[in-house]
C-alpha cells in the first residue's frame, strides 16, 4: 500500500524557513512509522509536488536543495516522494474502464490525494503547519460522475500530521494492509489468511475472482468483508449487529415476493436465506451475509449489483 501525499497541506502555510523545514522532517518521521507498520516506503505526491511553497519563497525543491537540512533526509525524499506514477496518474487508472469520474475537493478546493486516499481506503501525509489539517479525520466531497448518474458523497478519510495520530490509528492502519489486495484472484488467493471467520457460498468465487481491483468499490469491498469477519470473531451474546459499515435486513415485503432470489446453497449442504446485506457508499454493489453467531462464522452468499427485486 502506497504512501499518500496531501498536496493540499502544501499552501505556504508555515511562517519561516527554520518551521519548514521540520516541517518536511515531520512528514519524513511519519512516512518511516507508516513504512514500519507495513506501508510501501514509496510516497505518492502530484506532478506539481516540487514547486510547492513551504512558506513564502521556500519551496519542496528548496528544500531539498537546502544544504542545513541532512543530506541523507533530502536523498531519502527524493528516492521515495518525488517518483511515478504520480497521484493523477494513479486517480486515472482507478477510472479506467469504470466510465466512471471521480472529483474530489476539501472545502471546495480540488484535493486529488484525498481524493485518492477515499478511493484506496488509506491514509493521508499532512504538513502539520496547515491548520487545516491538524485534525484526524478530515472531511471531503466526492463527486462521481458516470453516463448515466451522479452523486456527490461527504466522507471522512485518515489524515496524519503527528506521531501521536499515527499511534492512535495503528490497529486501523494494520487492518488496512492486511485488507491489501491487487485483484480479485489475490483476495480470493488469500481469502483463509483475511477473513477466517468467513464461509463462501459456491457463486462467490466467480463474483471476486473477476473483480479487476481497479474498480473503484474494489477495496470497500474488502473493507466490508473484514467488518463481518471481525463481527462474529467478537460476538459476545446478545443481538448481532455489525458496526463501521451500512447494512439492513431486506423489507418484509421483498422477502415475501422475491425471497428465493436470496437463496444461496452453503457449502455444509444448507440452503439459507440471506436477509441481511451490506451496503457501498456510492456504488449499486450489496454484500448478502448471513451470520452465525454461535460459531462465529458468518456465510457469504452473494457479492454484487443490487439484485433485481
């Protein structure tokens, strides 16, 4: 998983060139804890990165022409944050093929690493300097715009400016690494190593295994999946409920006229009817689950569009 760069935090924000560049030197700390916990050491930052002011007439690139700052600080900069593919180039593969557009923005601003950090379910690198961003979460729009609809979404993403943060989002971090996966064909490779609490029903397979990982719902997906898992690991008795993600039981009136639709054959020979399904934010995509809390296990039964009826 790739480490992501707030171009936004980059705004001259800091008031001189002693403040900058601790500045900088913050980040570096935080992009080793990040690289600690499992990260990619790679920093992902906008084409226009370098030219960004620090504070008035110091520069990214001032910086790290900047002979007071370490010199070994400066290489490890340039050897992680200044490489492609850039945060444009990466936003346009995950729209690649979706027919999909995806604009991001923080208070009206254009935000092209938040935006991708949404879209990847990651974290973002803040300069601490911006007060904008001194705050774990912040929050984004998200507009997505396709043929035939459009929504906007108002969503929090992880913003990281100190290594107190850092510290508090650990096991959150951890789980999202753990949640990396390139592919369809890689989740369900790794299916047993992720989820040990989840039961696959027979049209699952197809239904990960020809996910691309490019769509953008991809990693919710997985997201959704780990939340169920961890629901029925932590059961401790009374009413199931499944927290961190949006998910309801179908109407009683859908169940009566199209309840067969979500029937699914279990692999221990019984056929279920999965009432309960998850939903992803800004996509037509529904997880049906059914949890069996007295052996901690839930069944997957079917991953996909939203079903007919």
């Amino acid at each position: 998983m790739d480490q992501i760069f707030n171009e936004l935090s980059v705004s001259g924000c800091y008031h001189n060139v002693h403040d900058a560049r601790d500045g900088m030197l913050q980040v570096l700390r935080l992009s080793r804890g990040l690289r600690a916990l499992g990260f990619k050491g790679t920093i992902r930052t906008t084409q226009d990165f370098l030219p960004r002011e620090l504070c008035r007439d110091y520069s990214v690139a001032n910086w790290v022409h900047d002979t007071s700052v370490e010199r070994d600080e400066r290489l490890y900069f340039l050897t992680v944050g200044t490489r492609s593919p850039f945060l444009e180039e990466i936003l346009a593969v995950i729209q690649e093929g979706q027919n999909i557009l995806f604009e991001s923005a923080h208070n009206g601003e254009p935000a092209v690493g938040l935006g991708v950090v949404y879209l990847r379910d990651s974290a973002a690198l803040s300069l601490q300097g911006d007060v904008r961003f001194q705050n774990d979460p912040v929050r984004i729009s998200v507009c997505k715009l396709g043929e035939d609809e459009e929504s906007i979404l108002d969503v929090e993403v992880c913003n990281l400016t100190t290594e107190h943060q850092l510290v508090s989002r650990t096991d959150w971090l951890r789980k999202r690494i753990q949640n990396n996966v390139a592919s369809g064909e890689d989740l369900w490779e790794k299916r047993s190593e992720l989820f040990s609490s989840l039961i696959w029903c027979a049209n699952t397979k197809l239904q990960i295994r020809t996910l691309s990982g490019n769509e953008y719902y991809f990693h919710h997906i997985v997201r959704h999946l780990s939340q169920i898992d961890q629901s029925v690991k932590q059961w401790d008795g009374g009413e199931y409920r499944l927290q961190g993600v949006n998910y309801s039981r179908e109407s009683k009136s859908t169940m009566q006229q199209y309840g067969y639709l979500r029937e699914f054959g279990c692999p221990d020979g019984t056929t279920r009817l999965f009432e309960l399904h998850t939903k992803l934010h800004g996509a037509n995509i529904r997880i049906h689950f059914y949890p069996n809390t007295a052996g901690r296990i839930a069944y997957i039964g079917y991953i996909g569009e939203h079903l007919p009826y």
